[in-house]
C-alpha cells in the first residue's frame, strides 16, 4: 500500500496527465479494427496542423510537397507522399524540428540517446508525450497483472562508483525497484534472493539471460515471478529456454525507441501488438518507418528507426486487434566486407544462425567481430565440435560465396561486460 502511495504521489508531480493517458489506453486496447483506424487518421491530421503551425523544418516539407493539413485532410495513406527522417537530420536540423520556441509548454524533460549507432542525439520531451510513453508501458505490464508499483528487478547498465551507486540504489527504493551492479558471486546472491519477494523483472535482455544462465548452473529456481521484460536489445529464441527454467517465466518483448516511444509490446498470447493509439508504423523495403503521433515538442513524421522487422496480418487469439509485429530481424548497421570490395549486409548473421538453428535444431548464442577484410571472428557458446564447424563453415558459404573466412572461438559468454548486446561490430 505505501509503495502504491509514494508511486502515485511521484506521478502526480512528474506527470499529472498520465493517469488520463492510462485510462484512454485501456479503453481502446480492445478496439476494433475500424476504430483504431479512425483514431489514428485523427491524430495524424491534429500532429500535422500542429507540425504545420509549429515547425518550420515540417512546414518547409509540407510547402515542398505542395501539403498545407489546415486547409485539407491528410490521412494514413497520404503519409507515403513524405520523406523519410532519419536520425542525421534529427541531429543536423535539430533545432528546426523542436517547436518549443513557438510553443509554450507547461512542461519538459530533456532526453539525450545515442541508441546503436552511436551519434548523440538530444531533445526536449512534452509532459503528454512522456505520460504517454510511461501510461502505455504501464498499459503492457496490466497484461500480466501487474502494477509499475509492485517490487521488481532492474538490470540496466553498471557504474561502480560508490556515490553513484548509493543515489541510484536510493531512488530504487522509492520506486520499489533493487538492481544487479556486478556478475560477482556475492552481489548476485544477494539479487537472487530479491527475486523471491519480487513481481517482474526487466531490463536488457541479454543481462537477463546471463543471470538465468548463472542461476540454473548454481541450481537455483526462481517461481514467484509473474513477468520478465526485455527491452533495448533483441531478443533470442535460445533466451527463453534458460529464463524458463531459473524463473519460470519467458522474455516479454517491449518495443521501442526513446525518439518514437513504445511501438509495441508482447501479450500473453506471444504476439507483439503495435502501440497504435500513439504511433504509425510503416514497413518500406523491410525498414520499420514509425510516424509518434503524440510528440509535440520534438516531432518525428516518418522516421527511419533503423531496424528490419516484419509484420503480420495474423489475428491474435488475445482479442486485440492491433496489428503484429512478427519479429525484429536485425539492426540496419555496418556491412561485412570481404575480398575483393565485396560487402555483404549484417542481417545476413540473422539468416545464417537461423538456418542452422531451424535445419540442425542447434541454437547458438552468438556475436561477431570484423578486424580485417575478409576475416570475420565468431564468438558462440558452444562447443567447437569439428561437427559444428563443419556445419558452420558450410552455412557461411552459402551467403558469402568463400569472399569471407571465419574465425571461431568458444567463449561462455558472447556479452561484452558492460555493454548493450550487439550480434556484430566492425573495427574496419
């Protein structure tokens, strides 16, 4: 009861629209088809007079592809006449894209994300977007009967500086929240046992898998859990099966972005449903193309997340009618260059470990680097049987035609300490 009244006294004064955010959300999680159609053309129409009105980096587009939304209605289907943005352009027409100087906010929160690419990207967030964004968060843990108050395990990031760690375990504590500093036998004990009083558990999922991995070995089980969350990285089939085991309980998928929000999150069913009331997502030549239909400080109209992903038509056994998205495939990034100027996409490491999982029934955890042309060092948790480099070398052949040679190397963990999962990094 006190952590429920010290969570919502701490929203009152963060965010006061977002109970209202929480309860339109959960009037429409069971919408139909129809009326999430017509709710997002309406919202798509207000963000472009507001773009129109606001932005001059919007309004220059609107005039340069002859659109004004005031004086004519713009609906889904006519997003395709715009560009798409992506984040250079965030960064480069920053400044022309805010429209906090021609609107007077009652409040905001600065954000800064360099996400997977590296590039610092900064700007202002309107307390409605944020309600939003946290109310639709809040809207995917009440699928698993569970309230943002309840006690939960965090596993987001490392800083071993003692002040640091004495302010972040101190804000924890009001939000009911304890996290996992080190992989050391001791802090992870202490976390474990934690975990027997706890409601769910999020963060990066490959810092998830980790634990669940250090937990089955040292034979502890975990059965209390009603939810583990993944978001920021990918999550990996062979994820599920180590998480199961120590708690009981899969990797739910949350999707999204600090510049669009949450796109998407995972049912029970299985199925990860598009946050549709606060964003449009578009699928152009396999990229996810997401339109925020709440930002309003810093706008983002069609913007190229930079990750390939698939939809589906399929129905949800769920009830919800929001559409699917199928599977993040991979992160659109740097090429894999071999012989000859030859190159070949990072996305290719995604069908390689897929058909060898789906013809040979082994799932590997992997991670590969590339420091020289034509050489590509993998890293799996495995065994380096001669029988599993054979099925290796056979399944590299057939996408990068003998261009590319491999290195393989076992390791018990393709995570690098203190770092967000990446499935492949270039040094070249």
């Amino acid at each position: 009861m006190l952590n429920e009244i010290i969570y919502r006294i701490g929203v009152m004064k963060r965010n006061p629209s977002m109970n209202a955010c929480y309860k339109e959300l959960k009037k429409t999680e069971f919408a139909s088809r129809e009326e999430l159609d017509k709710l997002q053309n309406e919202r798509l129409q207000e963000l472009m007079v507001f773009c129109y009105q606001n932005s001059s980096y919007y309004r220059n587009i609107f005039l340069a592809q002859k659109v004004n939304p005031i004086e004519s209605v713009f609906k889904v289907s006519d997003l395709r006449f715009l560009p798409i943005l992506d984040k250079k352009t965030l960064i480069k027409e920053n400044e022309s894209i805010h429209t906090i100087k021609n609107y007077n906010f009652k409040k905001l929160f600065f954000s800064e994300t360099s996400g997977s690419t590296g590039e610092a990207l900064t700007f202002y967030k309107d307390e409605r977007w944020d309600s939003y964004n946290r109310a639709s968060i809040n809207r995917g843990l009440s699928w698993f009967n569970v309230n943002p108050w309840d006690r939960n395990g965090y596993f987001w990031g490392f800083d071993f500086n003692f002040f640091k760690q004495f302010k972040i375990k101190f804000f924890d504590m009001l939000v009911n929240r304890f996290r996992l500093f080190s992989y050391s036998d001791k802090e992870l004990s202490v976390f474990l046992k934690k975990c027997r009083k706890a409601k769910y558990l999020e963060g990066y999922s490959s810092m998830i898998y980790e634990v669940a991995k250090l937990a089955n070995k040292n034979g502890i089980k975990i059965d209390n859990l009603s939810l583990i969350k993944g978001t920021s990285e990918k999550i990996y089939p062979y994820y599920h099966k180590e998480t199961i085991k120590a708690f009981g309980c899969k990797i739910v998928s949350e999707y999204g972005a600090a510049e669009s929000g949450i796109i998407a999150f995972e049912c029970p069913e299985g199925q990860m449903h598009l946050n549709e009331e606060t964003a449009i997502v578009e699928v152009v030549d396999g990229r996810v193309i997401v339109t925020n239909l709440i930002a309003r400080s810093f706008p983002t109209i069609r913007y190229d997340l930079g990750d390939f992903v698939e939809l589906s038509e399929e129905k949800c056994s769920c009830g919800r009618e929001h559409k699917v998205l199928k599977e993040v495939t991979g992160r659109v990034g740097s090429n894999i260059l071999g012989e000859n100027s030859t190159f070949y996409p990072s996305l290719t490491l995604y069908y390689v470990f897929k058909n060898i999982a789906l013809q040979h029934g082994i799932e590997l955890a992997y991670r590969c680097e590339q420091k020289v042309l034509g050489q590509l060092d993998v890293y799996i948790e495995h065994d380096m049987t001669k029988k599993l480099v054979k099925i290796l070398d056979n399944e590299f052949k057939k996408y990068f035609n003998g261009n590319v040679s491999c290195n393989y190397y076992s390791t018990q963990s393709v995570r690098v300490k203190g770092k967000k999962l990446k499935d492949f990094v270039s040094f070249i």
